[in-house]
C-alpha cells in the first residue's frame, strides 16, 4: 500500500508521568502491530502484552481498541483540516477555482496516503464501535467547516444557498472522498489511477461547490 509514515510524537511540555509513559507505550504498541496486521487481527492482548501492561491498563486508558486508533489519528485530522484551511483561503485569489479544489484535494489524499493503515484500521473499527463511529463524523463535521466558510465567501447572494445547504453537499463531498480513498488503498491503485480518481473528484467537487459564474 505505499510507505506510511509514522507519526510525530508531539513534546511534551511537563515532566512525562509513569501514566504517561503507559499511555505512550500502548499508543507505540497499536501503530506497531498495525504494521503487521489488520486491527480485526489485534487483541487487547495483543496490544496490552506488546506495551508491557495488562489488559485492566489497557482498558483505564482507551475504552476499546478503535478508541487507541482514534487517539493516534487525532493528530493526522489537525494536520489535513490545517492544511486544507490553508488552500482553501486562496478561493478569494485570482486562482481558478477548480484549481484550487484540486490541490485541496491533493493534499488531502497525501496525508491521508501517509497515513492509511492507521485510516483504515479506524474505518474497520468504525464498523463495529459506535464511539469511534461519533469520532470519525466529528471529524469530517470539522474538516467541513472550512470549507463551507471558503464556499460561502467566494458566493454572491444570487447563488441562493444557505449555509446548512452548502454544509450537507460538503459533508456527501467528504464522504465521496473517504470511499474513493479508501479503494485506492486498499487496492494499491498506481500513479495513473490515483490521478484519475483526483480528476474525477475534482469534477464532483466544482460541480457541488463552485457557482456557474465561478466554473472554468
């Protein structure tokens, strides 16, 4: 599936606590072992033996293994809503629309590439555990913001939508991505496929979001 890239440890501001270090350990044990298996594969044994704690330690700290998974992609989400609110402000530039959804949409897929196994693993687990399934949606609700507000700024009132309008194409948006991505990972799509799946999104996305007026 591609070379992923682990994730950076953010520092610590405050002497680390031996809760931390357990913490730590069983968030290092879950990456480690998705390294080499699907999460469908991985016990709380598993995890709980690889980080050197008992399953009672595991389960003070995560109330299920799909909850250690949505603690490690925390971090990957802040880095994509980051990015993509940064794209996005250059809806208000000389900048084709289009273009812009299509780098947007780029650098959604690389990060989401960077780090598949872990955004497949929280897929599976989505599945199963209704926690996890309430993080993924806050998560796409928050990628979403952004977006909607770009959108939003870049429409005269003719375009005649409201913001809850906008706010739900984005989110079936969102969700044509995420199925999109997910085929391209798990299938191990090459460069070709890859562009032409961003080809056809972009279609999807300018069609959805961006005003007649504002269409190259």
């Amino acid at each position: 599936m591609g070379e992923v890239t682990r994730l950076p440890r953010a520092s610590e501001r405050r002497r680390p606590t031996a809760a931390d270090d357990k913490r730590r350990a069983i968030l290092a044990a879950v990456e480690e072992l998705l390294q080499e298996r699907p999460l469908q594969d991985i016990s709380v044994s598993d995890i709980a033996a690889k980080a050197g704690v008992g399953r009672s330690g595991f389960y003070f700290y995560f109330a299920s293994k799909g909850a250690a998974v949505s603690a490690l992609l925390g971090e990957v989400f802040d880095l994509i809503v980051s990015g993509a609110d940064a794209l996005l402000g250059e809806l208000r530039s000389s900048r084709a629309p289009a273009d812009v959804v299509r780098s947007v949409l780029e650098w959604t897929w690389r990060s989401w590439q960077s780090h598949q196994v872990l955004i497949l693993a929280m897929l599976d687990a989505r599945g199963l555990d209704a926690g996890v399934r309430e993080q993924w949606d806050a998560w796409n609700d928050r990628f979403a913001v952004p977006v909607v507000a770009a959108i939003l700024a870049g429409e005269t009132k003719r375009a005649g939508r409201t913001e809850a309008e906008v706010h739900e194409i984005v989110l079936a948006l969102i969700g044509a991505n995420e199925r999109a991505f997910e085929r391209l990972s798990r299938s191990g799509a090459n460069s070709a496929q890859i562009d032409r799946t961003l080809t056809a999104l972009t279609t999807l996305w300018s069609a959805g979001l961006i005003p007649s007026r504002g269409r190259t």
